[in-house]
C-alpha cells in the first residue's frame, strides 16, 4: 500500500483516502501557466442547483465576432486541483482554437464557495458540469446546440457521469481519466477485499462521531504551501508523480490543497459512477490516456463499456500527470478536430 498516497489524495487516504453571473476583468494572474496574448480572459461565478458559487475563468477568442455565436467548451480540474493549473491551460488552448472555454472550480475547492472546505462529493461534483453547462448556454455569444465538455483526472468520470443525464452535453472528452467512485470502492486495480472494505467504512464511521464532537471533519495534511525544490525520498513512484505536479514548482499552486475531508468517501463508497456510459451515445466521447499513465486502466475499461462513437487515444511516453499541462503532448490538434467535428 503506497505510504504517501494517504497524504496525496482523499480517495487513496482511505483506500491504502444563469441566474446571477459576477464578472470581472482581469485583475491579476494567479496562473501556473503564462497568459496567452490570443485569448481574452474573465473571471466568473455562477450558481449550481444547490445555491453554491462557482468559481470560473472564462477564455473567449482574442479577435472575437461578437455578431455570432460560438461552440464552448467546459473543462473539469483534475481532482484536487485548481482551474489555474492544467484545467486552464486545456481552457485557454482551446480558446486560441476558436472556442469560447471555461474552466471552472469544483463546489467547496478553490475559489469556488461551500463549508466545509475541501469537501468532495460525486454528486455534486457532477451537478457542477451540468451548472457550468447553465452559465455558457445563457452567454449571448454561445450556440447553446454547440457545447461540450473535457474532464482532467477525476472529474473525466464526474463529466462523463454529467452526459448520461444531461443531453446538452453533445461531446466528451477525457484526458487521464480517474474513476474515483471506482477505486475508493473496490481499491487500486480493484484488489480491495471485502475485509478491507468493511474495516474502511467502520473506520470512516468512527470518523463520522469525531467530526461530530470537534464540529469540524479531518481534512488529511495535503501538499506544503509553498513549493517544494524535491521528491521527498521513500515514496512510491504513484505518490512520487504527483508530488512533482502539485507540490513543485511545475504545478504547484497555493489554492490545490489534495486530499479531501476523509469521510466525503462515504459517498464514492455509495455512489456509482459511469453505470449508465453506454446512454451517452450517439453524442461521442473521445478518452485521452498515456502510454505510461498508471491510470491507463480506467480510461481503457470506460472505452470498453461506452457505446459508438467513441475513440481511445494513447499518448506514446506520456504519465498520467503529462496530460495536465504537457503542452507538447497534449494532443490538442485532435481535441480541436473532435470539438469541431460534433459540436
């Protein structure tokens, strides 16, 4: 059982864990990534069926007609992270490409707002992509027949999740996909046991009273505040991977803290994602994965149960972290095509 992914990510700490549209300018960059000269950015927020605020950075093509309407695009974080890391960079190419594109903070995380912070919930979490699908298609420059949605790590399944319900989805794609219901449930390539399983939820019900008692959750200690300059020695190469992304310098950003409030398992334990993948068709999904990405399984295993039109693409050398923010191999010429092509 990797030692570090207790810390790293909720999911592995118990596992081995428009309505009113506030806009401004743009008043700063806070981006782990520069700031294209192609794009207009804007920050925006808007609520989910819930009440709660979402946070948005909203890119729109920099020579913009805004005679017409335009395709968007709506792009989920990888779980745990923040829009100003790889979602964004996937936001602001896509809007270079000529597409109006938004990414966006997950309820309770980031800027968006939600006590307590730091809370995950799959359910939720998949109403945030149906809330952003709200906001784009009441925008006077958005074809609302014309929008889709990409999904980074984790929230590749809640997109996904979001299309089997919601038909204003009319393509997805993933990049890196984490099935979180999945692997909190039955464990890493699916080798927890019933055991196992039962000992995690008489444990997360235990932490049930504590947080109770002390009217706050456990939040797990997540990545430092500041940046680290090293891989701290002794963790495995999965915990290793991520540490370089959200714990340095090449991803590190001060809002992405990791790790979720341990008992926001409970619901993942309870709530299945992708049942229903197969009803997302004919609307096409495309997946997005490393050759050497240790999620690989996921992605191959969701292609596997999606009906037509679908396609798997596998980056040759890319990791599971590469498809965050490897401009060079991403492959957005593709994700350009697919969009154009079906929206």
């Amino acid at each position: 059982m990797p030692r570090y992914f207790h810390t790293l990510m909720a999911v592995i700490v118990s596992l081995l864990s428009a309505a009113g549209i506030s806009a401004a300018a743009d008043a700063g960059w806070d981006k782990t990534f520069a700031k294209s000269d192609k794009v207009i950015h804007e920050k925006v927020s808007y609520p989910n069926r819930y009440g709660l605020t979402i946070s948005a950075d909203l890119y729109r093509p920099e020579n913009m007609n805004q005679s017409r309407k335009y395709a968007a695009i709506l792009v989920g974080t990888p779980y745990g992270g923040v829009k100003e890391q790889g979602a964004g960079i996937y936001a602001q190419t896509m809007a270079e490409r000529g597409f109006v594109a938004m990414a966006f903070d997950e309820s309770y995380n980031g800027e968006s707002s939600g006590e307590p912070r730091h809370l995950s919930s799959p359910d939720i979490f998949v109403e945030d992509f149906s809330a952003g699908v709200d906001f784009l298609g009441t925008r006077p420059f958005v074809d609302r027949k014309r929008i889709g949605v990409i999904g980074i790590c984790g929230s590749g399944a809640f997109a996904l999740t979001a299309a089997q319900v919601d038909h204003r989805i009319k393509a997805v794609a993933t990049a890196s996909m984490y099935d979180m219901s999945r692997v909190i449930r039955k464990g890493w390539k699916d080798t927890m046991s019933d055991e196992q399983r039962n000992k995690t939820l008489d444990q997360l019900a235990e932490q049930r009273w504590k947080d109770f008692e002390n009217s706050t959750p456990l939040l797990p200690q997540g990545f430092p505040e500041k940046a680290a300059d090293s891989i701290p020695e002794g963790l495995d190469p999965i915990s290793s991977e991520f540490w370089e992304y959200y714990a340095m310098p090449r991803g590190h950003h001060p809002r992405s803290h990791g790790p979720f409030t341990q008992t926001s398992n409970l619901a993942f334990m309870n709530f299945s994602l992708l049942n229903y993948i197969d009803t997302i068709s004919p609307r096409p999904i495309l997946f997005i994965i490393g050759e050497k990405a240790h999620s690989r399984y996921f992605a191959e295993d969701a292609y596997k149960l999606a009906a037509d039109p679908k396609e798997l693409v596998i980056v040759p050398g890319a990791r599971h972290i590469d498809l965050y923010d490897r401009t060079d191999m991403i492959p957005f010429d593709k994700l350009t095509t697919f969009f154009n092509k079906n929206l």
